[in-house]
C-alpha cells in the first residue's frame, strides 16, 4: 500500500478510447445486415387511436417491417405500476407516445416510411395540469386512478405544538419545474437475436440487470433469453435507469425480424421519449427558535408523473422525507401526491428529488434567518445532524462533514465580507447566497437488497479483470474500481482492466444509481482485492518459506523486504495457484451488501450506508434593466467521505453545478398543448460557456466508517444546493425573491417592479 | 434426478444455429473497417531470404498494409521450443512457409497484392526426409540440434532375457504417413484492437487461453492485453490447440493497423498452414510366451516432424509408450528420435500419436496369435490390463471395458464365423480382422496441472449460464456439460446456456485436448451444479421452513414431495438469494483437478484419471484384380465409461472410424520436392460416402469412478484401431501384409504378385 492510487486525481482508465473517438456507443455498433428502425409519435396529448393505415408504409422500398401496438406482446411493463406496452395500444396519454415503428435498410427510409403511415386519432379531454387531473370529476387517464399516481403522508412529532412555540415561522409556495437529463449521447440501443434465438441488446444505460428485467418484462420472455451489454455510454443522470424504452422497441423489431436492428433517438426524439424530471408544486411552512433551531416543518407537494408513473413517485417520496435528514428535526409532516396528467412522463433524474426540496428549504432558512437576525450558515450549522445520530426518519448518520463544508464556503466566498455591504456598481447588482444539502450514498429500496458483487480475476502475467455489472456513464465507477483494487492488491492501475457489464457473465448487481456505486460496490472491490491478495500471498509464502504476513507486493514482485532473493514475481505466482495440485486460477467472487433496513410503512428506518453532505455559496450579479441574472462565482464543499479520485470527484461536482444553474436560470420545457416546443438545443438553452463562471469546488473527507476508505457517493450531492444558494443570491443583491423556477429575466424585473411599487406605496 | 438427462441421446445444444446457418464462425465475423488479410509463403523448402520487394504490392490501390519477417516481433514462439517468428525472418525452412502478409480492403486486392511481391531466395540444401536430415554431415536446419527435435529412450524390466523366453516373436518396420485434420472450417481469424489498446481476437481454436498464451509470447505483449473468444469452430482434430499460427498473423496485422483484420485460409492455404499428424516409421520386435501372453517388447522409431517442432516431439512420446498400458506387460523398450526435415511441420492430431504404435502392435498380435494358433481376439483378452491395475508406466486403471469390447466385437462382426472359411467369390475376396486400442482421458503433461474450472450463474428466472473455457468443436461439449447441469439442478435441458470461452471473462481452462473435456470439467459442473442446488436448497428450506433434505427440484420448483403448497419455483428462490441481508446471485465457482501426477524423468506416473478402451472389427473385400480394398463392414466398441449423450457418443466413434479408413485406404498428402501436390478435396481424397459402410458402433460403459457418472473420453479412442483391423482383414481375405499406409491399389496388387511368386517358387 505504499504507492498511494486511492487519493491521488487519475485520469479516467476510459479516456484514452473516448479522446481517440475510439469508444463504441451504442449508435456506433455495426452488426452485418443490420437494420435501422424510427418510431411514430403521437401528435396528440391525449387520444384513441381509431385505425392505423401501414400499408403505405410497408410498401416503401427497403421497408422491412412496419409494427403497431396490435403487433407487440399483451404484457405491461413499468418500473412499480404496469402500465405501459411497447407501443401504445387503443389509446395515446401523451404527446411523443410510440405509436408505431418502422424497420428499414437505412435510416433515411425508416423515416420517410413514418410519413407514410396515416393514424386517425380521436381526440380526448387532454388533462395539462395537477389542477385539471386532480379536479373532481375529471376523466381518469388510467382507470381506477382517480388521477393519483402516488400518495403519501409522513407526520413525526407533535408539529402544531412545535408550530406555536417558534420565534419565527415563514410559509411559501415554490413551483418547480422540469429539467431535460442533456446526457452528450441520446437513448441507443442494437439488438440482435442469434441463431439459438437468445436476444443480446447493446445499451446506453445505467443498469444492464435492471434493463433486461425490463426487456423480460415487456418482452413477455425469461431474462436468461436476453443478454445485455452496456455500451459506452454518454451520460445517464437517471433517465438511463429503468424508464426508458428505447432498448424495448428495438429489442422487439430485432426479435421479429431475427435481424439485428439498431435504434438511435435524434435529439428531438429524446427530448420527446427520455423522460426528464419531476416537475413539483412545494408549499413549505418553517418555524424556528429563536436561536436559529427548526422547531417544526409543514410540507405539501404537489408532483406530476405525466402520462406514465415510472419511477416519479419514488422521486416524490425523496423530495418529502430526505432533507429532514440532515437536521436535528422532531417535528415534521409531509402530504405528498403524485398526479397523472398527459404531459410526457417524468421520473429519475440526478438529485431524485433532493433539489425539489432543497430549493424551497434552503430559500426558507434564509428569509427565517433573515427574520430573527441570524446568519444563514449560523442556522445551517445550529441544526446540522452529527455523526452518530439517527434522524427523524430512523437514519444513522455515521459521518457528516456538513459543518466542515459550510466552514470552508464561508471562506471561499468570503461570505461576511460580501454580505456586509451593498455591492456592484449602478444597475449591476451582486448579492452572494448559500445552501446546504445532503444526499444518500445507495438505497434500499429495490427490494430487500443493496448490493453488490465483484469477480477478480488474476491473469497468468499478474494482471487483473474486474468484472462488475455497475455501469460507468463517464463518472468514472472503473477507475474508482480500478484504483481500489490497484492499491490493495499493490499493482500499477494499469494493470487492472474493468470489463463492460454483460448480463450473460458478470455478477447480478443492480447498476448506477443513488450514488450508491463508490461505497457499494467500492466495498466488494475492496473485499474481492484483499481476498485476492491473501491468495497470492498465501501461496507466495508457502513457495518462499516465510509467514505471508512478512510479504509486501510491490513492482510487480511479491517480496521479504530487504531480503534480496526471497521473492517471486505476481505472474509467477498467479501461473503456480493454476498449475500445482488441485490448483486453479485466482477468481475471486465478492458481494457487499449495505448495513441498512427497508423502511417500513411508515417511512421509517435507515435505508442507506452513508450520506454525502455539501454546501453551496454562489456570488450573482443581477442586472436590473433586464432582469439577467449572472453567477460570477460558485463554490462547492462537498463532503464525499474520502476522495478516491479527487479529479473525478471534482469533474462530478462541476457538472452537478452546471446542471443546478441550469434547472435555476436557463433550461425550460416549453410546451404548448402538450405538445413541446424547444425540443432542440437552440430553444433549450443549456448553460454554455459563457454563463458558468470559473468554478470552484473544494472535497471534504469525513472518511464514513462503512464507505471504502472512508468513501461516499460524490455524483449527486452537488446538484442540490445550487438552486437555492443563486435565489438567495438574488434576493441579497436586489431585495426580491423568486419562488418560481427558472428566475427568468421576465420574473426578476416583474419581482423588481413589484418591489419599487410597494417601496413606493410605503414612501 | 427423475428425468434421465445425462445418458439420454440428445441433439446437440449448439445444433439450432448451425442448421439454421446462422452459427457465427470466425469467417463469418464482420466488424466495421474489416479488412482482409492474404499471406505469401515460401516455394521452396530452404532457402536464404536474400531480399523483398514489397514497393509494387504497397502501391496497389486499396492495399493498407504489407509486411515482412522485417516487421515482426523479434521474440520466437513455440509450445516447447521457440523456433518460430510471425512471418519468417532471413530464411525459410518448408515450403508454405509464412513469408509476407497483405492487408487490403478486400480478399482479391489482397490476393493480388501477393503477386506483386517480389522474393528474391537464395535455395538452400533440402533434407527431405528423417535418414537425410540424421545423416552424419546433414546441414542443420536448427542450429546445434543435429535436426532431432525431440528423442526419448524407455526400458522397464529385462527384454532381452524375456524374448528368450519367447515362444513366438516378430518383427517388422512399418511406414505411416502423415493425414491432414480435414476439419469443414480452415484456421480462420478475426483480430481488431480497441481504442485501449487491448487486443481482441475471434478464433477457430481447441483452447482460447492456450491461443492467449501464444499470442502474448508471439506478440510480445501481456496475456492481459489480450482477450480471445472462440467463434464457432467447426472442428478441430488437434489442429487447432497450439500449432496455427493464422491467429498470430491476423492479431499482428491488426494491432499494427489499430483497424480490425480477417484472415482466412482457404482449403489450399491450409493443406500448407495448418499441421498434419506425424508421420513415422516404426520397427516393432514383439514376443510372446505359447499362451499368447506378450512377454517383450521393442520399438525404435523414426519420427518426422518437419521444419518446426511444435508438440509432434509430445505426440512421439505417446506413440513409444501409451500403447504400453493397455497390456499387462514387463518388459518393454522404446528408442525414439524425431527428425527435422525442410516438410512442412507436423503435429497434434487425434489420436495424438496412439495410430501410430496400434498400427504395428495390432498388426503384430494378430500375426503373432496366427503364429501360436491362437485366436488374436483372445490374445488381446489375456494380456488386456484389468482394473485397479497399475501398467508398466506406472499407469492406474480405474476402470476398463476392454474384455466387454472384444466380446461385443467379436460377436458384433460374426467373428468366428467368418474367420472360419474363405470367403468372397471369384477376385472378390472377404476377410475379417480387429484390433483394439486405448487412449487417456485427460493428461497431466501442461505444467502439473489437468483441471477445469467452471462458473456457474443462475438467472432470476431460475435458469442458468454455464461459463467455461473448454472448447466445443462440434463435438458436444456444451452439450455434455448443459446435461449434467440439468440433470444435477433438475431443470429442463434449455434452461442451461453454455457461454462462448471468452478469456475476459472465462476462468482458466485448458482447452479440448487429450480427451479431457467429459472427464475434466464434466467433473467441474458436477460440483458447480451440487453447490448450486445446495445454495438453492437451503434457502428454500429456510424459506419453507422444512430440512434442505426433503426437498426435491422438478418441473421449475422446489418442493416437499406431495405436500402441496410447501414448494417455491426455482425463480422466487433465485430472486430470494439475491434480494435479502447479504444477499447475492447464486454464481458459484468450482474446479476439479484430475487425480493423477506429471510422469518422472522416466516417463513413469499416472498421467491420466482415467482410460478409455475400444476394440474394432471390420470385414473388407479386396478385388485382386485391381488391389481395391473396400471396408464391408465396422463395428467397433467403445468404453467410454458413461455415455453422457450416447448420440454424440456413437457420432464421434463414427467420424474417428471414417478418419481412421481414410488415413489407412485413401488420405495422402503428396510432396514433390517438398512440394505439395494434392492441397485440394479433388486430390487428396477423404473417405466419401460410398467409401464407409453403414458404421455400427456400440458403447461399453465401464463406469469409471473418477469419471462424472462413470464418464470417460470419447473423442479419440475411436480413431486408433481402424487401420490394424483393416490391415489384418486385408490379409485374412487374400494372405498379404501391408505395412506401409495408405494400403493403396498398387501396394496390394505388388504385394499379391509377390506372394504368388512366392507360392510359384516353393510349388
């Protein structure tokens, strides 16, 4: 262990592949004879579809087939309720639905057969909003429904008694709307079914189990006929999890045609299929102590699935229960419901629900701090959760570096300089803000597991093959994984080589999600490293005639040191475990499973190893001739327990910030009928270069006894304070608060006229 | 194990895609970029490289490569001696030797491209034969080896005093020559590297990890670096486990061109490339006591193995002992040499030299037997070797059918009958003979190691993947090896998926070779699949709440007998394994190491766990007008132990026989100085249909107790008595001894009109 990997910033071990344009994404595979499909999409929010006439369509030259909801398997699929098919059947919930989909030699064809076939539709009542699906008396989009897709409630103390004893007590509603995933790689899959009809499907996804239970599922097949492969992939930010259904189609045109079918959304098409996050109405009540202690919270939300639930409302659940973790809260309740409307579906995106509260909580303890005269990072350090308590909802907090990140970010901001007087010249106003969040590291709550498992294997040269089935999406699991294993096993990391999740040979794991792939299966790595290494040095020890625990590995040797001669190299030992008696070759299986609970049903116990912590401060200038808000400045503490690879670590909490200025000031769904108007990005303005000062983020290690070295999860952590920390900012440079997201030039100069007119009225 | 699986004839797994045309061959591989790649070999079987013009072939438009022994690694490869280099670098030493390669955008370019090399050679003495190339003052081919590639000597008890004692003895010297694999799919390959730098190559291979092993030593780079999977091969026949170098050429190619490359031989290309079985000439003193007990025994062999020794010195060694162990004899002595010679190189073929000494004993003993007027079928009955014995190599016999074979045959063929009046009419004549043969079963001769290692994974819906690196090449591994799983888990025979070797992922196998794949890893998934059904047993117990030992597993569940609703299926349980505290997939690993010792400096040491007995009988009729000798009629017996799939049991007994008439009445590859001349299916002519009766096999099934149900090899015994049984017919139907294969026409017709000379001279 005296070279130190784990610690030190590495380049991604994927790099070299991605800088030569070399990596195969999914879009990039070619199988011989492989056929290119596109999909129909509903133009109508809500519809039965009266009849569909394909018979142009398939007459097209270089058609190979043409399918319809009548033609896809009678099984429904979905990640909780069922309720989804392949193609839409009878009737279209939403505008973007899969309709119907074509096979043809090219794209190009593919295409223009789409043009060719002709749907009657009926229009039905179209339910755009919460409001219009939860009314009374409006029609149910899926039957039995009443419009609810989840529902639940969480009440913990005695909250209208805690209520009356506060100092200060603030309410407000927060809308929040949804955000595109804007991965670099749209959704892509091929599929191929083979001569002994097993169907392998190359995917851009952040689970290949969980894919092909899916596949299973809509398929109407047993998962052992499918294989799935993760292709490189280009960025999931959840989408990629378990909602979409890209991989299904093509899987299901390849296993009709028994030819390989390649099947790759352009932009607009994934801005339409992907699904994108979930937009929620938040009516936050907060009442505080004097001194700055939450006493009670009141919270009601108001989420939209859209036309299909998938994971939304697992997503709602996390926006109701998970920031009352991070502070030393009795006395809290929750109402959350979920409604379908016949907007496009929304579910998993990175946060899952963290920054739909963390907006509303942060803007809160601001204005309360405001109220009873005490600094903001004052209130956040006051009622910060310590390691080794349990929260209000049954978590054990066995590290948090919260106060440490607030600490860090008050100096990196200069936060009591910067607030001590007005600032920014003329209409250039700054104001400075922060927030604080914290985030789960894994979830127990795809069944009773949160596992994972690791083959090592020790190749003849010394070498080493990982093979997991947790997905790199370019945040960098195999060099974490590679890192690991390189120090304990005392390798260069170079020599560790991470294989692509396949279903057919790697271990069952459940894939890239709440950041739960560092301190999970980092964990396993960790266990199957140390087993490894307790063989190699066993049978060294036994060759050299020394105790094993007079062994070091290093250079490729495992050695007595400074005992010249009493040493073997890593190959000769890794070739002796194979050939001797009753030898074989080092292939070492081992599975971590986190030291948490289900929760039960009320909501309560710990469902997670560990939790990451992190703080914002942002520094904006608003301009109050146009409205424009500007961040000139963001710095991010994040608490990831240790940082295994400080580089990605960085590059993760650069992209969550990014990402949060984003959902703050620049991208907006725009829809008009249902129908989505900005699905490009021209319309959907991303943030560029331009709009992103030069950020600045700092690691706290808080070195979380159940993590890997002490590590957490570093991926989602730092999407969540950002919304926050810049409407604070705002309201510190010009006095207005914007609840409303994004804060539009347009709502800052409303905000800043209402505020004159009131100043005015009181003058 | 209510359903008899294993013992059941079953169609092979792998038969679906391969009648279906869709089995996926290494030719038929296409990646994006392919090229293709064609090689120019030597015309001369010495010569000194003097210089290569390759300016003409480079400028050839399309042409994207072209390169010399100039460009290759310096490092020689080799499984023994490392002689070889990727292309031959400053000399060539058999004519088809690798010379230069092209790649190009297509076969033809490329082949054109061939052409346009300009050679300039400087011939260099030939020694064509072994007494050339052993002949005092012969130039070496290899400098310092006085062209012996390879030499042995074994003695065990007092020959010389027992061929005293001998009542009958013989001697003769017998001439086999050298049969090419004639497997239906040539050495072909696919190479490409990835953007990491890592190789992957698609082979027509025996051993994937052996192929890594020869890559790496070739290419001068880590095994690590390296990844092969075996395409669907379409035979092997020895061939294909260390010897091709077409794998070598086409990595090269493509790692040097970082696109990917195919390389394929034609039929040509690989009558010159691909290793043919060894040819030797073998003088064979024997003695046996008036009750037909063999007392001595003394061989000297001359083997041939051309330019490059390659495992042709492993193949000798068989040949001046295996048979040895058959028999309960003393005293025996061997002398073996193996010459170099400027043919082309020779090789691993099934059989693995065991032809080569059944030959000559075989035709021995039944002259031998006719000498004391004794029948041979019982001379072979008193000197075969009984079970718990231990041979005169320090072979342990743990089982033996070979009285049971000979019994089988003997009434199988009519024996007595026919042997006891001339038969045929007119210049038809008929004759009967037999023969019997052993082989091993496995064979601890690669490092001190025979053993197998398998993982086994069962999927969420109950079924399972089987991984391993043993190789199917239409022999019926996967088969095999699906049907112990089957039979072990009680699932149906589809729920079992046998995955492709792939050295990434696999775990280190060594490959189909030596008979060892039934008895090695069917010992490998006997105890895989048991510690499975443990795991699934005991959880479901658990879960039941019963003993794991009243539970049985049928139709898909695991069940109390008659106690319905106390069963699980098989999925919940999968699923259960997973989804709990600690949990984890069920993917169990486990290996078997056959029970035997790497034999001494003295070839003495129980090599193999077990051996497998066959006898043949077959009638021939011999036209005397022409020499035409036809097979009649074959029956042969074979103890392999346990007929796992008596279907591919009895379908290897019949390809050996053929193999084995082909190689002794019609297969011969001609030389003209050094020179091939029949490298076509038109010239060198395999056995067709009308040349092979209707075969009649049988199996004896000796129930050998190492052997996973008794199960022993099955691939090659088979081959081994075919031509001594036809010699010994040939010579019962009209009185002539042919002792030098093929038996051809013309050596039949001289041998009769010597005889009748003979018979004029003594009238």
């Amino acid at each position: 262990m005296s070279r130190a990997i784990v610690g030190t910033s590495t380049p991604q071990v994927t790099a070299r592949e991605k800088v030569m344009g070399r990596a195969q994404y999914a879009g990039d595979i070619k199988l011989p004879g492989m056929l290119h499909a596109k999909v129909l999409r509903s133009p109508h929010p809500h519809a039965r579809i009266v009849r569909i006439d394909t018979a142009a369509a398939r007459a097209l030259p270089g058609v190979k087939l043409v399918v319809t909801g009548h033609d896809v398997p009678a099984r429904h699929w979905g990640p909780h309720r069922k309720e989804q098919r392949i193609l839409a059947c009878g009737v279209v919930r939403h505008v973007g639905e899969e309709v119907a989909a074509v096979v043809a030699l090219s794209e190009e064809i593919a295409r223009d057969a789409l043009d060719l076939i002709r749907v009657e539709y009926e229009a039905l009542p179209a339910l755009l909003t919460p409001a219009a699906a939860l009314a009374g008396g409006a029609p149910e989009i899926h039957a039995g429904t009443r419009n609810i897709g989840h529902e639940m409630r969480i009440e913990r103390g005695d909250v209208e008694a805690a209520f009356a004893a506060c100092a200060a007590v603030y309410e407000a509603t927060y809308e929040m709307h949804s955000q595109y995933p804007g991965y670099l790689e749209p959704m892509a899959s091929v599929a191929a079914q083979d001569g002994n009809g097993r169907l392998t499907v190359w995917a851009s996804t952040q689970s290949v189990f969980l894919a092909r239970a899916r596949l299973a599922e809509a398929l109407d097949r047993p998962v052992s006929t499918i294989r799935v492969v993760q292709a490189t992939t280009g960025g999931g930010f959840g989408a990629k999890i378990v909602e979409e259904n890209n991989s299904l189609i093509c899987a299901f045109l390849a296993s009709r045609l028994e030819r390989p079918v390649r099947l790759v959304n352009n932009r607009l098409e994934d801005f339409q299929g992907a699904r994108a996050s979930v937009p929620m109405q938040v009516w936050l009540r907060l009442g505080l102590a004097a001194d700055g202690v939450i006493l009670a919270k009141d919270v009601r939300i108001t989420a939209e699935c859209g036309a299909y639930s998938g994971l939304a409302g697992d997503v709602m659940h996390v926006t109701a229960m998970r920031s009352d973790n991070m502070h030393r809260v009795h006395n809290v309740r929750s109402h959350a419901v979920m409604a379908y409307t016949n907007n496009p579906p929304r579910g998993a995106f990175r946060g899952f629900g963290g920054q739909q509260m963390q907006f509303p909580l942060n803007c809160h303890l601001t204005v309360l701090a405001g109220m009873l005269g005490i600094d903001p990072i004052e209130v956040h350090r006051r009622n910060a959760i310590g390691a080794g308590e349990t929260s209000v909802h049954g978590w054990k907090i066995s590290s948090t570096g919260m106060a440490e990140c607030l600490d860090m970010t008050r100096r990196a901001i200069r936060w009591d300089e910067k607030r001590a007087a007005p600032r920014g010249t003329g209409t250039r106003r700054r104001g400075v803000g922060i927030a604080a969040a914290m985030h789960v590291s894994g979830n127990r709550t795809l069944g009773n597991w949160d596992g994972s498992t690791i083959l090592l294997k020790i190749n003849e040269d010394g070498r080493v093959m990982l093979q997991t089935s947790e997905c790199d999406m370019g945040q960098g699991a195999n060099t974490m994984l590679s890192q690991i294993c390189a120090q304990e096993l005392g390798i260069p990391l170079a020599h560790v080589t991470v294989m692509a999740p396949d279903t057919d040979t790697a271990p069952f794991c459940l894939g890239s999600l709440a950041s739960r792939v560092t301190i999970i299966s980092g964990n396993a790595v960790l266990r199957a490293a140390r087993e490894a290494r307790q063989k190699l040095l066993a049978l060294a020890a036994e060759k050299l005639g020394v105790e094993a625990r007079q062994l070091v590995i290093a250079d490729g040797r495992i050695a007595v040191p400074d005992q010249p001669g009493q040493s073997a190299t890593l190959a000769e030992i890794a070739r002796l475990h194979i050939f001797r008696h009753g030898g074989e070759g080092i292939h070492v299986r081992a599975s971590y499973d986190a030291p948490t609970v289900m929760h039960d049903a009320d909501y309560y116990g710990n469902v997670a190893p560990a939790h990451s912590f992190a703080a914002q401060a942002v520094e904006v200038e608003v301009d109050t001739c146009t409205g424009q808000v500007t961040v000139i400045d963001s710095f991010v503490a994040d608490d990831c327990g240790k940082a295994i690879n400080p580089l990605a670590v960085h590059g993760q909490t650069h992209g969550a910030t990014v990402q949060a200025i984003g959902w703050t000031l620049y991208e907006h769904l725009q829809y008009e009928d249902g129908r989505l108007m900005n699905g490009n990005f021209a319309d959907y303005t991303m943030p560029t270069a331009d709009a992103v000062p030069m950020l600045r983020t700092d690691v706290v290690e808080s070195n979380d006894p159940n993590g890997p070295y002490g590590a957490k999860g570093a991926s989602e952590t730092a999407i969540l304070p950002g919304a926050a920390a810049i409407a604070n900012a705002v309201f510190d440079a010009v006095g207005v608060r914007i609840q409303s997201l994004p804060i539009t030039p347009e709502k800052v100069l409303a905000a800043l006229r209402a505020l004159k007119e009131e100043e005015a009225a009181h003058a």
